[in-house]
C-alpha cells in the first residue's frame, strides 16, 4: 500500500493551509456575524463574506478539489484529496469556500459520473461554478431509513413523465438562499428485485408540488445558512429525462455516490478532531488549577496520548480505504469504509468531549468552536448510515471472508 501524496498534492496542500490560515479561520467570526438569526429560514442570506472567500478560492486554484475528473475538478485521486479533506475539516465554513462541501459534491459526482448530456448542461455547470446549491432528498420521516429499502416515496413513470409523491426530511442544504434542485430518490416499481426498484430524479426546488415544510433544528441550531428541510412531493410532475440514468437505477447510483463521500467525510472529523485536540492542549498548558497546569493534573497527559494515537489509527485506515477505492473500486473497500464510518465519527466526538472538559464552561459556550464540533460528530455519527448498520456490514463481510478463508490464520 502507497499512502505517498504526489508532488500536486503536497503543493494543494501548502496551499490549502496557507489559505485556511489566512483567510478561512479569521472570516469564522465574520461569517456568524452576518448571519440573520432568524428562525425563519424563508429569512436567511448568504453572508457576503462566504461569496468572497469563494471568489478568492477559485482565483487560487483551490476549487471543485474533489473531483478526480481533471476536466471538471482537480483530478486528483482519493488518497490525494483526503489530506485536504482533512484541512477543510478544521472549520465548518471551510468546504463551501471551496466549492467541495455536502452534499453538493455528491451531487455533483453523480451528474459527473451519470447525468445525460442535458442534465449536465442544466445543473452540474452552475454547480461546478458555485452558482447555485443543491439537496438530496433521500430519508423518510416514516419509516427507519437505515433500511433505504424501506422508502415509500414514489417516483412513478408515466409515458414521458415522472411523477414524484411523498415525505421527505434532513435533506441538508435544502433552507440555503442558492439553493435551486434537489436529487429526489422514489420508488419506481415495487415488484421488481430489493435494489432495482428506485429511481433518482432531480427536481426542480421551484416545481409546483414542492414544498419545504420546515427547518429541523440540529441541538437547538437551525445550521443557517443551509438548514435541514422536511420536504412534501405531491403529484410533483416532470419531464422522464430528468430520471438520473434511467429507472430503478437509484442504488446504483447511491453505490458509486457514498464510498467517496464517506472518505471526504472522515478525513473532515478527523481535521476537526484535530484542531479540537489544538484548543484541548493550548488550553491545558495555559490554564492553571491548583498551582499547576492542567495538562499536569489527573489523567490530562493520558487524555492527549491516548487522543493522538486514535487520531493516527483513523487517518492510516482511512487513507487505505482511499487507496482500496483508489486501485481496486469502491467494492472491494466496502468494509474500510464501513470501519471508517464508524471510527471516525466517534474519533471526533471524543476528541470534541475532552477538549470540552479541558476548557470548562468556556467548552460548551460559543467562544469555542468545541460544541459545535461535538454535535457535528454526532450527527455524523447517524447521517450516511449509523454506526449500527456498519458493523452490520462489516461483520458480513468479514464471516464471508473467514468462511472462504481468505483471512491469514492466527
């Protein structure tokens, strides 16, 4: 296994950590400055500080680094592009700057990777260039969309159209002022196989039959600018060509969608369990209790080891589920990503926790980016999948490995 970065990818990465430290990190308090407040998400605005930084972004070279396609992104591979994954995670703010965050880059992918030649033309060029946003309109109030197959939305073909009804909500991005399509996954025939019965469409947000019913708030946060919608279809009609590959495609598409993703996702709560163990150790040498620093007192030295080889061990798996992706596709690196999923996540929320008690009341006020970084961790912890369905995953795959013996003997 080469974990090796290539001489552009160290360059992007020199880059990307001057531009994070320069402009991204200062911009933090402007850009929570110039939000609304509002509670009402028919209210919120693009602060104009983001519309800056991305100005100066793309003026950089350090835009759409995602996409492995040189003719639309960076053209750099999974193992490449997850160190930068991991600096953008240093601040929430960070991958909308630079046109990589969710879940408009897996829009995107899924437009680079399947969208027809119209559909490009219409949405994945204004996504590319940061002109509009998107959603993903997928989990069921319902029912328990852990099991996808459990969906009940429809997506019904009738003659050349396609017919959208249905619940949907945490469809991310969705409450953002750009905001103008949503890739909406329905069920198309209930009689055919488990995993060829769904279709993607993109929709629209203006379609008659659209309606965003409200913002579900995160820990008490509306997440403004983007919010997480819960959105009502009904009898929402369009044209069949905007069906994304074509009917009872949609786990395909999903398939190739969240391998990668899940590697952007990762190596983000591993940057930001990094610089949550920063604050954890500035904090710790500078506080004094008792006549000592913190760092001196009960176990703080064990918590900042303990902490860094956990850092370590998630970044080495998931640099090699990125080069499993990267050498033999997104099959053979379903159990790493499963693993990653897992880890990760829970990497990040762990981290966030001690650097929270390290700091005190100052931990969970909003004078740290340490709360934030927690509830972000834990809502990872469920989005994408939750824990629980990846060691379901990653049990199957590891007894069909044991039962054909292609694990080494202990």
């Amino acid at each position: 296994m080469d974990f090796a970065h290539s001489e552009r990818s160290q360059r992007l990465i020199a880059r990307l950590e001057a531009f994070m430290r320069e402009e991204v990190i200062p911009a933090e308090s402007v850009h929570a400055a110039e939000l609304s407040g509002s509670s009402d998400w028919r209210q919120w605005r693009q602060p104009p500080v983001m519309e800056a930084l991305k100005a100066k972004a793309r003026a950089a070279g350090l835009w759409n680094l995602f996409l492995p396609e040189p003719e639309h992104g960076a053209g750099l591979s999974n193992v490449d592009y997850a160190p930068l994954a991991e600096i953008m995670g240093h601040s929430f703010i960070a991958p909308e700057v630079f046109n990589c965050n969710a879940p408009d880059s897996g829009n995107m992918e899924v437009l680079v990777r399947y969208g027809s030649a119209e559909q490009k033309a219409r949405w994945l060029l204004p996504l590319l260039a940061g002109r509009l946003r998107s959603a993903f309109c997928m989990t069921e109030p319902d029912v328990a969309s852990s099991d996808a197959t459990n969906m009940q939305a429809t997506a019904s073909i009738e003659g050349d159209q396609v017919v959208l009804n249905g619940r949907k909500w945490w469809s991310t991005g969705i409450g953002h002022p750009h905001c103008r399509v949503v890739i909406f996954m329905g069920l198309s025939d209930p009689d055919a196989p488990p995993h060829q019965r769904h279709s993607m469409v993109l929709c629209p947000l203006d379609a008659p039959g659209v309606r965003i019913e409200r913002m579900l708030p995160v820990f008490h946060d509306l997440d403004e600018p983007s919010g997480h919608g819960e959105v009502s279809f009904t009898d929402v009609r369009l044209p069949v060509e905007h069906v994304i590959l074509g009917s009872g495609r949609g786990f395909e598409i999903a398939q190739g969608r969240l391998g990668p993703g899940r590697i952007h996702h990762c190596m983000r709560a591993i940057g930001a369990a990094e610089r949550a163990l920063a604050l954890l150790c500035a904090r710790a040498s500078a506080r004094t209790a008792f006549g000592q620093p913190l760092i001196r007192l009960g176990g703080n030295a064990d918590i900042v080891a303990d902490l860094r080889m956990a850092i370590e061990q998630a970044r080495l798996l998931t640099l090699k589920a990125a080069w499993l992706i990267d050498t033999q596709g997104v099959k053979a690196a379903m159990s790493e990503i499963s693993q990653i999923k897992v880890i990760a996540p829970a990497l990040a929320q762990k981290t966030a926790d001690a650097a929270m008690q390290i700091h005190g009341g100052a931990g969970v006020s909003d004078d740290f980016p340490l709360a934030a970084l927690y509830a972000h961790a834990r809502v990872l912890r469920l989005a994408d999948g939750p824990d629980e369905v990846h060691r379901a995953l990653i049990a199957k795959l590891e007894m069909r490995a044991q039962q054909a013996g292609s694990r080494r003997d202990a």
